[in-house]
C-alpha cells in the first residue's frame, strides 16, 4: 500500500501567498512529519525568508519526527506526541 501525504501549506497573511513547508506521511501505522527541504519555488526556505518561524514543537528543519498515538490528530493532539526525532 502506497503511504498517504499531507501537505503543510503556510500563508503569509501580508501578500496572501501560500508555501509549501511540510508534509505529514502516513504508512501504516506510523506518522512522519517532515518540513519540505527542497528548494523549489515557494517552499519551506522562500517562507523562512518571508516570515515563517518553525512550528514549536518541531523546531529542527532538518529532522524528520516520529509520532505515534495520533488518534487526536485532527485536533491537533498528536503534535504534541513526538516521540522520536533524529
């Protein structure tokens, strides 16, 4: 089974314009939530650099983080039940 992917889309609330920053990848039983590092147009670091500050409870751009028990995830609950970030 192919795993399912959100997208984490910022808006930038002066110039209305939306960035990709994230994705959140559900395969199976496990949830990935990773920012989007590639440097396409309107990314992660084009949002850095018109105001996007990294979520808190992800502030490592450069980690990908485990959560589990996202029974809550619509909301919000399983943000904060990282378990792992390397």
């Amino acid at each position: 089974m192919r795993p399912f992917v959100l997208w984490l889309i910022w808006q930038n609330e002066c110039t209305r314009q939306r960035y990709h920053i994230g994705n959140l990848l559900h395969d199976g039983d496990k949830y990935v939530f990773y920012y989007e590092r590639s440097r396409k147009r309107r990314g992660l670091f084009e949002a850095l650099e018109n105001g996007y500050q990294p979520h808190l409870s992800f502030p490592d751009i450069g980690k990908n983080t485990f959560l589990t028990d996202c029974s809550g995830l619509l909301s919000g609950v399983c943000l904060t039940g990282a378990v792992r970030i390397f």
